[in-house]
C-alpha cells in the first residue's frame, strides 16, 4: 500500500476555495498539463450540507502500446466518487480507475481549513493506493515490475500533483472574480 499526500495552502478565503473546488471542477481541468476534461457524470444533494459527486477525468497520458493489449485500452480515466460534507470541510473520496478496477483500491479525504489568520485556506489532501498482489498476472514475468511500477507512479505522483494543481487553479479563478 502506497500512501498519498499533498498540502496546499492559499490565499483565499476558506468558504470560497471550498465552493469552487466542490462546484467548479471542470473548469479548472484546463489548469492540469496531463488532464483532458473533467465531467461531473453525478451529483446528488444527500442533506442540507451535503452533496455526493461523481467526476469522470480523462488523461491527456496514454497507455504504453506495450501495455495497452494486456489492459484492453490506450485511455487512461478514471471516476473520482466524493461525499462533499459542509460542517466539516472534509471530502471522502474513491478514485475508481478504467483498467485493473477490481484490483485497484484507492481512498481517502481531503480536509479545507483556516489558514493565515482567516484570510487564507490550507487543504490537506491524504490517501492510500492499494494495487492488489497478482493484479498484472497477465503480464510476463518480466513486465509485471514495470507495469506495476508505472501504475504506482500515476497514484503516487500525478495525483498529488494535480490536487496542487487544480487548487491553485481555483485560487487564481477566485481572484479573477469569475
């Protein structure tokens, strides 16, 4: 099990970072190099203060060719399911990936507080990526390590990465004033 994590603090104030993450998602996909779109597929108002969202993203990254008979696919999406909680500030989330989905566990929650004395927000995301043992078995032996090696990379950097990315994005969206 790898772990992930990113801390990301901004200068804006903590209701707005928190709406323009939770409703706004799709227009700040153009701020991530390796993200093509991102498309709310569902959202549901549970209770007052909270709402459960189901985001598509598609990666700009395509599948290695030498991978892509053995995973069925040259895409490479996956469905983010998140439970938006307005009391505490806290996302729980699921990363569903396209390929290898009932071998890939991947969880976890991303929690927006005050920062700077109120004038600005720090947003802690952290997670766990779990590729189940014998998920590449129709790799070649030799192959498996570096299947699985690209597959731990995307979790356990371009994710974090684009977490960082996608809330500097709406920092710069809530200056604009959009």
């Amino acid at each position: 099990m790898k772990t992930l994590s990113s801390v990301v603090v901004v200068k804006q104030p903590l209701d707005r970072v928190w709406v323009t993450m939770r409703d706004r998602l799709p227009e700040l996909a153009a701020a991530l190099d390796d993200i093509e779109s991102i498309v709310v597929v569902e959202r549901e108002a549970l209770r007052p203060g909270s709402v459960r969202l189901v985001n598509k993203w598609q990666s700009r990254q395509r599948i290695p060719a030498g991978f892509r008979d053995h995973l069925g696919t040259a895409d490479l999406s996956w469905l983010d399911r998140n439970l938006w909680d307005d009391a505490s500030h806290c996302c729980t989330w699921v990363i569903e990936p396209t390929v290898l989905t009932d071998h890939i566990r991947c969880e976890g929650s991303t929690r927006y507080e005050p920062a700077m004395g109120g004038r600005g927000t720090r947003v802690t995301f952290a997670g766990t990526f779990d590729l189940a043992p014998g998920a590449l078995g129709t790799f070649a032996g030799s192959l498996q390590k570096p299947v699985s090696a690209f597959v731990e990379s995307i979790a356990t950097t371009v994710i974090p990465r684009n977490v960082r990315k996608v809330i500097e994005a709406a920092s710069r969206l809530i200056d604009a004033g959009s």
